[in-house]
C-alpha cells in the first residue's frame, strides 16, 4: 500500500515536471512572439541623425529565458506548494488563528523603537557620510509620505470622501513655508503652525463647494483643485517666481538655540563640540518628521473615538442616514477636509524646510496618486497598513535607484528609477487579487465591550457613495 | 384637534424633478397616537417619511412639529427637533459595530445618557446585546431592523417615523418588532408614525391609519374602522394576511 502511494506520488510528480516543461516552452515561446519586435529591435538614432535599427538579442533571449523558467517554476513548485498549504489549513481549521505570534501582536510597538533608532543603527553600520544617503532618501523620504498618507487617510479612509487633489494642501504648505520664510526670514516654528492653518483654510475653501458632490464627480473636481493650484504657482510668476521655483529657504533651527548653518555662531557641531557634517541636520529632520507623523497618527487616533470621528466614518457609510440622525454633515465635511489639508500643510512646509529649494515641479498630479496609491494600498482606514504601503512603494523606489547593476544587463543608458510605476503597478496588482482591500482591510471598532475584537472586512458590506 | 397635533402635515406637494409623487396631502399625528400610513408599492408613502425629513423638500404645503414649521428646515435640524427616523431599507452603518451605531444615533445628546439607554434598548431588543461588539452589516434582516429601530430610539424622540419595519423579515421577527413598538407606545407614550406595506399588521397595531394611493390620501379612520371596510380589505388584505 505504502509503496503504491509512493509509487503514483513519483508518478504524480513527474507528471507535473513533464507539465511545467510543457507550459515552460510555451511561455517562452509567446514571449518570444511578443518581444521579437518590441525588444529584439530598437530604433534609434546614429550621430549622423539617422534612423537607424539597433539589434538587442541578447536582452530578447534574456526575457524569454525569464518567462519561460518563470512559468516552469510557477507550475512545477509554486502551485504544488499552494495546494499543499491549502490542504494543510483544510485538515487544521482555526487551530492557527487562536495564538497570534508575538511580531503580529507587538508589531507597532516594534516599529516604532525601531523608527527611533533607526539614524542610531544607521550610524553605527556605515559611519556617519555613508549614513547620510539612508536617513535622508529612505528614512525622510518614507516618513513625509507616511505622514502625507496618514493626512489623506483622514479624508478618503475615514470620511470617505476621494480627494485627487490632496497635493495641493502640500504645496500650500510648502510655498507658505518657502515664501514667508525667504521673505521675512521668519522661523520654520512660526510658519510651521501657519503653513498647517493656511491648508486648512484652502481646505475649507475647495470643501465649500464640493460639499453636494460624491464618489467620481468628487474626484475630478478635486483633481482640478490640484491642477489650478499648481498652474498658479507656476503662472504667478511675482509672487512664485513660476516654474524656477523659490531657492534658499532657510534650514529649521534647533528650537531657535542651535542653527544647522556650518557658518553661524551657534552652529550645531560647535555648540556641542562635534566635527562638522551635514549628517546632524539630516538626523534632526528625521527626527522632527518622526514626531508630526507621530502627531498625526495621535490626532487620528484620538478624532476617531470622538464624535466628529464617529460622524466622518457614519458619513463614509450612509449620508442620508447620518443627517436624519441630527449630525451636520456640512461642518462634519469639512472639518474633515480642513484637517486633512492641515496635515498636508504641515508635510509641505517640512518638505520646503529640507530640500531648500520649492518648484510646481513638485506638486505634479503624480503625487496626489502616489499618496492615494498608498492610502488604498495600506487598506483605508489602517494607520498601521499605510504605513507599510508607504514602505513598500517609496522604499521600494529607493531600492530601484540602488539597482545600477542592471545596467550590465540593459546597456549603460537604462535608468531603473524610471521604473518605479512598474512598481507601483505590480504592488496594485497583487495586492488587489490577494488582499482586495488594502494591506490591512480590518476596521479597528472604535468602541469596545469588553475587548477588541476585530472582524475581518471580507464578511461585512461595503458603506455606498 | 389640528392645534393639538404633534405632527400636522398640510396640502403638500413633493416633485421628483418634473413628476408630482404627492398631491395635497394632509396627515395628523397627535401626542401618544400610533398612526399607520398605508398604501402599494409606489403610492408615495416613503416619500411622504422623507418629505417630513426635509429630503426632497414640499414644494407646496406645510408641515409643522410641536407647533414649529420644519417645512423648509435643514434635514439635521429636524433631527434635532427629536424626531428620529428607521428609514427605509434600515440604513444602519455596515462596517460599525452595533455600539457605535447606537453611538450615532445617541449623538444628538453627545452620548449624555448613552449607557442608561442602552440599557433599555437591551430589554427591548435582547438580540442586540448578544450582538453588540458585531459589525452592523454581518447582522440579519431581523437585527438590523431592529438595530435601526434602536439607533432611532436613543435619540430619546418625541416622535418615530417608521418606515417599513416589516419588509423582508419572517412573520415571527415581524411580530417582536411589532410588539416592540406597541410597548414603547404603551409604557412610554412615544408618538409612532408607521409606513407600512403589512396593512393587516399594521392597522391592527395603529390606532389610526391613513391609506394612500398615488400620492393622495383617499382614506382615513381608526385602525378597527379601516381594518372593517370593504374597499380596503379588498385592497391590501383580502389574499393573504401577512
């Protein structure tokens, strides 16, 4: 009996190998037929202005090796090993699910000792210039969109409301910062809180007459919100010097004791005795958008056991019911885009803060669907799911300006940060066929009996509009 | 008796765009009553429920709650006059619990008596405490009415609009909500205006009922005197008693 199984198991499996050979081969050749034309040939132009064909078998025979290898080890171990585990979970029911592992149960207190010390780690492995590169691309980098999200999440997660245009907040935010600081030289604690205060009043001023409109039609008016914004920026010429943006915006202090400027009196490295390096300001900034990332997660949290944050999820599920319950959905519209747009206006006039330097060219349509990739990727509504998605797709666009050994295989002229949409698209992909709604698609209830309980989203019914 | 009224609807008119869905209509509900609305699909009961919410608005006709006219009121504002509503379909939050749902609908008060009521919204519908910490949308039909009904409710209203508490439920879920509602009337003098497809439920239920049809108002007495005549037996109860 025992050799019989073993006996049909070999069979089984040489029949899968003989299978995956076969869809291999096919695979390979449809890739073949599909990139002979598109990759194996290439126009370009000569130094004489020619058009000329260039031949690129070598990346031809590249791709179709990848799709077909790609296909053999899909079918020959990747689905066997699916089956097998949905076997496996089959035959054990719910025996898994009672004990969550200690990573899943501590995972926000891991990750945030570890956004702590993450320039300290950073420090210590690659010294203090080769830090530089890690606390700046990935560290800031990450953490303004992580914040920029957490802003959105506030508008679209919670209230329900799509915003297209939400980077128009940020360069509210950003010019406010930029303009008065260059201007008056006022510091970056003065303008921090006037740049929060002038998004939200642009929040208000697109939320007043958009207050009627829902779902898609929402959508494109605030798109366009965005798109005026940056046409004025770059068609104001006077006041924002248009598409050459604004240059020289000052460095935030220390809490006005210690300037980050190698030049001044109180500058950092002297005050404390410290060779001087670009490094501590980086640190610092890291540190400074940790803490309004930290603030607005706070905020959330807090808003969202409130009534106006009970009112922003009511009104994500039922307008209609929400107003014959007595709740203004006016004043809950807009506060919601108000405060959403403040912590836009925060993230921007950061951003001014650490690039120096402000231009439309930043504020393009491309972010506000970056930032919204994120929110919907990260599951709506999921502090802790955004901030993985922002990971992911910013940390992973880092991560493919890092890959400069794919020039060896694609030619010297192949930049693999362009890529970054393949990215973006692949992230979509899979996670909308795996998870469908967002990293982490659970709400977290808000009001609790006698513990948390959180019911997986799949079994409850999608609010309308 | 009109001066009396907790709730006077007079000659109004509602439009869906260009198409008249009420014609003059005039309905009284006074203090303590449980009054029944029925009619067929389509006669414009629901449309009467929205029309005293402010949604769409009366074009013609006024309505006055506790003397005050809340013909052209906000629909929130006439929430806060403290009527409260079971809309039509239940309209309950589907990815909110059932606390914060009950939450929502104590949020007039800023959840002032939240916790005593409830309380009492437990007695009157064990089912929902069994059920508290669950998200509204994986309730059942039953529960969810009941839920919707309970929302409305801890806004501690002067008067519940009701619409269609019946509709896709089984008899026997039909009946507690039924006796729900006859006990709130009964111990707490809550004002009930009830739309009801279930004519033979709801008359029997009702101590006045008004029968509609296309839009007007073609009949009204006591819950007994529209239960007794023929034109409505004919109508809405001969061939099935729901």
């Amino acid at each position: 009996m025992a050799i019989s199984t073993a006996a049909s198991d070999k069979a089984a499996g040489n029949n899968v190998f003989a299978t995956a050979i076969r869809e291999g081969l096919y695979a390979g050749l449809i890739a073949f037929g599909l990139f002979v034309l598109l990759i194996g040939l290439k126009t370009d132009q000569n130094i004489r202005n020619e058009l000329v064909i260039v031949q690129r078998w070598g990346l031809l025979a590249i791709m179709v090796v990848i799709a077909a290898v790609g296909r053999f080890a899909y079918i020959a171990y990747a689905v066997p090993a699916i089956e097998r585990r949905r076997a496996a979970k089959a035959a054990a029911p719910a025996a898994t699910s009672v004990e969550e592992s200690f990573l899943k149960r501590n995972l926000n207190t891991i990750g945030l000792a570890f956004l702590f010390l993450f320039p300290a780690i950073v420090v210590t492995f690659s010294g203090l210039q080769g830090s530089l590169k890690w606390i700046d691309n990935f560290g800031i980098q990450i953490l303004i969109y992580v914040m920029l999200a957490w802003g959105l999440n506030i508008v679209v997660g919670l209230a329900g409301l799509l915003d297209l245009g939400y980077v128009a907040f940020y360069a509210v935010g950003a010019y406010c910062y930029a303009l008065l600081g260059t201007e008056f030289g006022w510091s970056f604690w003065i303008l921090l809180p006037a740049a929060g205060a002038m998004a939200a009043m642009w929040g208000i001023i697109l939320g007043f007459p958009v207050l009627r409109l829902r779902g898609d039609y929402l959508a494109i008016v605030t798109l366009a919100f965005g798109e005026i914004i940056r046409l004025v920026l770059i068609n104001w010429r006077e006041v924002t010097n248009g598409v050459a943006g604004i240059s020289g915006i000052p460095k935030v202090t220390f809490f006005g004791l210690m300037s980050f400027n190698i030049s001044d009196e109180n500058y950092f490295g002297k005050v404390l005795g410290l060779a001087p390096s670009g490094v501590y300001y980086k640190i610092f900034l890291y540190y400074l958008i940790l803490l309004l990332c930290l603030l607005t997660a706070f905020v959330t949290i807090r808003l969202r056991r409130m009534p106006v944050g009970r009112a922003w999820e009511a009104l994500r599920e039922d307008e209609i019911a929400c107003r014959s319950l007595g709740i203004n959905t006016t004043n809950t519209k807009l506060t919601a885009f108000a405060i959403g747009a403040m912590f836009g206006g925060f993230a921007g006039s950061f951003f001014a803060a650490r690039q120096g330097f402000v231009s439309p060219e930043s504020f393009i349509f491309l972010e506000s669907a970056v930032i919204l990739a994120i929110v919907v990727l990260g599951g709506m509504g999921s502090l802790t799911g955004i901030a993985i998605a922002a990971v992911v797709m910013i940390g992973g666009t880092e991560i493919l300006r890092e890959m400069q050994f794919l020039k060896m295989v694609f030619g010297p002229s192949f930049t693999p940060e362009l890529y970054r949409m393949l990215l973006f698209g692949l992230a979509m992909v899979v996670v909308m066929v795996w998870k469908p709604r967002g990293f982490v698609g659970s709400r977290e209830p808000t009001a609790f009996l006698y513990k948390r309980k959180a019911v997986s989203s799949a079994f409850t019914k999608e609010g309308h509009g | 008796m009109a001066a009396k009224a907790l709730l006077q609807v007079e000659g109004v008119e509602t439009y869906y765009g260009n198409i008249r869905a009420l014609s003059g209509v005039t309905v009284a509900v006074n203090e303590g009553e449980i009054v029944a609305l029925i009619g067929a699909n389509g006669a414009g009961k629901s449309t009467l429920m929205m029309t005293i919410f402010g949604s769409p608005r009366a074009r013609t006709g006024k309505i006055t709650f506790a003397g005050t006219d809340i013909t052209e009121m906000p629909t929130h504002e006439i929430a806060r006059m403290r009527i409260a509503q079971s809309p039509e379909g239940r309209r309950i939050f589907p990815r909110m619990t059932v606390k914060e749902n009950l939450q929502m609908g104590a949020s007039l008060d800023n959840l002032q008596h939240f916790d005593e009521d409830v309380e009492k919204m437990f007695t009157l519908f064990p089912r929902l405490k069994e059920r508290i910490a669950q998200r509204g949308g994986t309730l059942s039909g039953g529960e969810q009415q009941m839920l919707s009904i309970a929302r409305a409710l801890m806004a501690r209203p002067k008067l519940l609009l009701l619409d269609e508490p019946s509709l896709g439920l089984a008899p026997l879920i039909v009946k507690q909500i039924f006796d729900a509602i006859r006990e709130l009337n009964r111990t707490q003098g809550l004002t009930v205006f009830l739309v009801e497809q279930n004519a033979f439920g709801a008359l029997k239920l009702a101590n006045r009922g008004y029968v509609m049809v296309n839009g007007k108002v073609t009949m009204s007495g006591t819950g007994k005197e529209l239960l007794a005549d023929p034109e409505v037996r004919a109508a809405y109860l001969e061939g099935g008693r729901h």
